[in-house]
C-alpha cells in the first residue's frame, strides 16, 4: 500500500480523494489544510483533516504528499518545502516559470533524497508528452496544441473584473477550420485568432451598461484582444443551470514529412475531451504519485516531470503484465 | 554522434536510412544484408553495404544496430544474437510472442551489457503506450483499439493465396459509428464485426471464376468470415496506380469516470494517419535507437520496450531545453 496524503482540499484536493478510491494500491492517511481543519469535511472515512503545521509529524506515516495548492502563491514554496519530509507531486502549470520551480524542487528533493514529481495534469502534462513523443518521431514537422472545448478559469476572472458583470464563465473553443487544416498535413502557419475563438456568459449587475461590458471585454488586451469574442448576457439562473460544470480538453497534433525526398505526410493526433478538469488533473496527480514511490524505490531522487517518467511506473501491473497485455 | 547500423534493408531498413538523414546526432555507418551486397543499391553517400556475417568485425564501430528483418523468423534470432554485439533496436510485432521474445533478448543483453529495445514502432509501440496511459490515468474505463484506414500486409497475401488471385491489396476500416459510440463516453461492446470492415482490391487472372473468388475471400476464417468484407475486382493497372502506397494508421481511446461516484466522464483519443506505415515504424526505431544509447550511457542493460523509456530519452534535446520548450 502506498501511503498518500493530500495539502490543500479544493476541486483539486477533492478530486485526488475520488481518485485514489480508484486506485486500490493507495490509501488515504490525512488531508492537511490551511484553514480550520474543523470547517473542512471530507469523504473518506477515518481519514482525518489536519492543519497543515502538523505535517512534519506524518514524516514517516505518509510516503507520497500530493499538493493541490495553486501555481501562483502556493506551490513555489510548499513543493520544495514539503520535498525536504515526503516524495511529492503537484500540478504546476505557470509554463513560463516551471525552469526556477523545477531547479528549487530539484535541490530540495536531492537534498532529502525523495522524488518530487512537478508539473503533472494534462497540460503541462499528457499534453507535453505528446508534443515530445511527436517532434522525436516526426523531427521534420510541425506541432500544433489547441485548447477546448472548455472553461478557462483565467479568462473567467478576467471578465468577473471588468465593471458591472456579476458573474461569467468564459469557454475557449478551437477553430474546426484550423484543426482540419492541420489534419491535413498541410502544415499551416496560424495566428491566435485562427486557432481558437473564446465565448462569454455574463451575468450583468441590475441596471449595468450591457454595451459598454461587451466592449470592454472584446478589448482586453491578452485575454479577448487578439480573439473573436462572443458575448452572451444571461440570468443568474442559467448561469448555475447551464455552466456549473469544469470541463476541458483539447488536441496535440504533430504533423510531419518521412521519406528521402519527404513525400510522406504523416499525422499524430492526440485529444481529450474532459467532463471535470479538476478531477482529470487529479487522476494524473495520483498515477504520478505512484510513479514517484516507484522510482524512489528504485533508487532516484531529485525533480522529475513526465518527461522523466519511464510509463510503465505509472501502474501498478508490473512490467511482465503489462508487456503481455498493453503491448 | 551515435554510430548507427541497419540490418536487413527492405522497406524498413529503407526507412530507418532515411530517418537517420533528418536525426543529425546520428550517422549511418553500414548497412547489413543477407544478400548479395553487390547487388543492394542504398541512397547514403559513403556508407558501405556489407554481408551480415560481418556484423562481429563492426563491434567497436557501431553504437546501435537496428534490425529491420520479420518477426516470423528473422527477429526470433537476430535481436539475441546481435545483443551480444552492439545496443539493439527491433519492431517485433506478434503480439502473442512478445514476452518470450522479450526473455530470450533480455537473457543475451544483460549477459552482455547491451540496451536491446524491442517491439518498437506503433502497435505494438505508440499504441500500448497510449493503451498504457490512458488505464494508468482512467482506471475505471474501458479501452479500445482501431486500426485504419490501412494497408495489411497479412490479409493481402491471404488474398493473394486465393486460387485465380493474381494479385491483391486489402484495407482494414474501422467503423466510424464504432468509434463514435466510443467517443460519446458510453463505453459499448464491440464485436469484431462492428469495429471494423474489409475492402479487397483483386486482380484476378485471366478466365478465373471471380464469384468463386469473392466467396472463398469472404468465408476465410479468422481473416475474412468475421468481418463485413467488399471485394473489388480491378485491373493490374489500377492496383498500381490507385493502390501502390503502404499508408495505415488508427486510433486508441480510452473512456473512463471519475468523480466519487463516478458521476464525470472524460475520453482521451490518440490517432495516427500515416501515409507509409514502413517509414513512420522506422522513424520510432530511429528514435529508440537513440533512447538505446542515452539508457546505456545511464548505465542500463537488458530488454527495454516503449513502456520502459523515459519519454526524454528519444529527444536529442537535454532535459532543461525540454521543459523549457515542451512541458
């Protein structure tokens, strides 16, 4: 039985429990919580929720931590942090800012020998996997990532600020067009705008100038700027009838050329199609953390992403097994 | 540079000579045949093409030699052998033989001290590490393998045995309201008939019985009788202008649930259409001919398959440009 405990119970706190249910190799030993451990219920049974202060004292009852804080505040400091008591996992996704995380992590983890596994989801993640496998198998080519259908929680904040809007929730949705381009082998060069079109349900405030909103959200540099934007303004009511949900997804693609004179055209399509972003993300979470007790078992230590990953550590059949029926 | 040999120069070897010309870290130094050298002509400047009874001379001056012979009775033999001499790369595709093929190889590149990968290429290769990833991430689903539209090469020559067959090409497709029914996340059962259907191009010689010809085809067991198959008498002509190309491909998915009561559905796709099913297998060989050499400088030894690779390990990039430009 691998020993897990979970730091931070949000959506994706929350999905990591569902998760390890799942997994029968794992077992739940505590959730550890900033806020007031008795205002935080969980749904396991007989694991109990604990500040996050008491960590250090689980150094030996929990082999893999699984952290499910955010990548802006959070996880910076309590993944090298928390590398120093356990082998960990978390879902970094500032793409821009995972080189300092990786080189922070990776000191902390050597230094106490573990193996702390950054960056896991879909994307950073899966999706990663897929550009890499992709541009080592087709070196002449080009790569394509799309997102969406799905809600992007940024965007939706952004929109949430903008005066008068009481609530919104923003999809991002790729351009069939531009996906069957790429399909095609063509190798088309795309702008943003060609790539994706983002789509906004917004529940104004009583009275709010609708016209004013809508302008001001088309316009704002970075998020809606360089996009064709929809607007839609709705109730309230339908806001939590119609977009209660989290889902997500996308498509990498990899098109390229073999052969002498490259007359081959060759395509690679890998996609998801995700009903709970959240819950998804804490599915690979939990396959990394088993991947992390594995290799350290093995003798790593140090930071590692799924890039580093060999497959077969994320299950738990063992590798005779899994030649004899996955291969 | 990684000293590269082929043995066996078919349309594979043909392949793997032409994905080393777009791996610049990797360089063609001989090409190995059971022929008679003089009369295999390659496309590489310089490199020499020798009888396979030199491959022992060539110890010290190869890194990796991939094998580009059959499974049937070529590979069997030549991947324990060569083991012995150099890191190894196969795609030794039956699929029921995997695992004693993958112990006898192991056996000879342990006692040597080699890195042997075999059952590199898509399926087995790209696939089962899709089929792995998808059950490690989704472990409550169902998964799902289609193949085509394609080119088998085995059911063409069943045709071709046919009495009054002069020649033939047969296409495996799969059922798109197969994989439609997979994609909705409703997890069907699928019989064989229902994933996939069979065309056959036949050129039928002079005077044959064609009736006779189609339903021979249609109730061969195992190749033909349980599947919805079309048979198409054609010229000699149109089988070579309209039929000539080797293209393949497929898809795998993977339908799960999560949510703690399994309440969330996600489906994640991973497909292929490739023009050349030879050069895009040989493509992977090439890439894990490089993994071959990284492992082995890491100080590994014994038979590795695709599940066992740390995805960087087929980059030529190192880990920090990675992460930085893929993760």
């Amino acid at each position: 039985m691998i020993r897990i405990g979970i730091l931070g119970y949000g959506n994706l706190g929350r999905g990591v429990e569902c998760a390890l249910r799942q997994n029968p190799d794992m077992e739940l030993k505590a959730v550890f919580t900033r806020r007031d451990p008795a205002k935080v219920s969980i749904l396991t049974q007989g694991a109990p929720v604990l500040p996050a202060e008491e960590l250090p004292q689980w150094k030996d009852k929990i082999d893999v931590l699984i952290l499910c804080g955010g990548s802006a505040t959070d996880l910076p400091v309590q993944t090298p942090q928390c590398a120093a008591l356990f082998h960990v996992v978390d879902s970094f996704d500032t793409h821009a800012k995972i080189p300092e995380h990786f080189a922070r992590v990776d000191a902390a983890a050597r230094n106490s020998g573990h193996v702390a596994v950054i960056s896991a989801g879909w994307d950073p993640g899966l999706f990663s996997l897929n550009r890499l496998y992709g541009q080592c198998v087709l070196p002449q080519g080009a790569s394509y990532t799309f997102w969406g259908k799905g809600v992007s929680q940024g965007h939706s904040d952004a929109v949430r600020r903008v005066e008068g809007v009481k609530d919104a929730r923003q999809y991002t949705i790729p351009v069939e067009s531009a996906l069957e381009a790429v399909r095609s082998g063509s190798q088309p060069q795309l702008t943003t705008r060609q790539k994706h079109t983002r789509e906004c349900f917004v529940v104004a405030e009583e009275g709010a100038d609708k016209a004013r909103i809508e302008a001001e959200i088309k316009a704002m540099p970075n998020y809606f700027a360089d996009y064709d934007t929809t607007v839609h303004f709705i109730t309230e009511e339908e806001l939590q009838r119609d977009h209660a949900g989290i889902p997500h997804g996308g498509f990498v693609l990899r098109s390229g050329k073999t052969g002498w004179n490259e007359e081959n055209t060759h395509v690679m399509e890998y996609s998801l199609k995700l009903d709970s972003n959240p819950e998804f993300t804490s599915s690979v979470l939990v396959a990394c953390a088993r991947a992390a007790f594995r290799m350290a078992q093995e003798g790593a230590a140090g930071c590692k992403t799924l890039l580093d990953i060999p497959p077969a550590c994320l299950s738990p059949q063992d590798g005779e097994t899994l030649r004899r029926e996955l291969l």
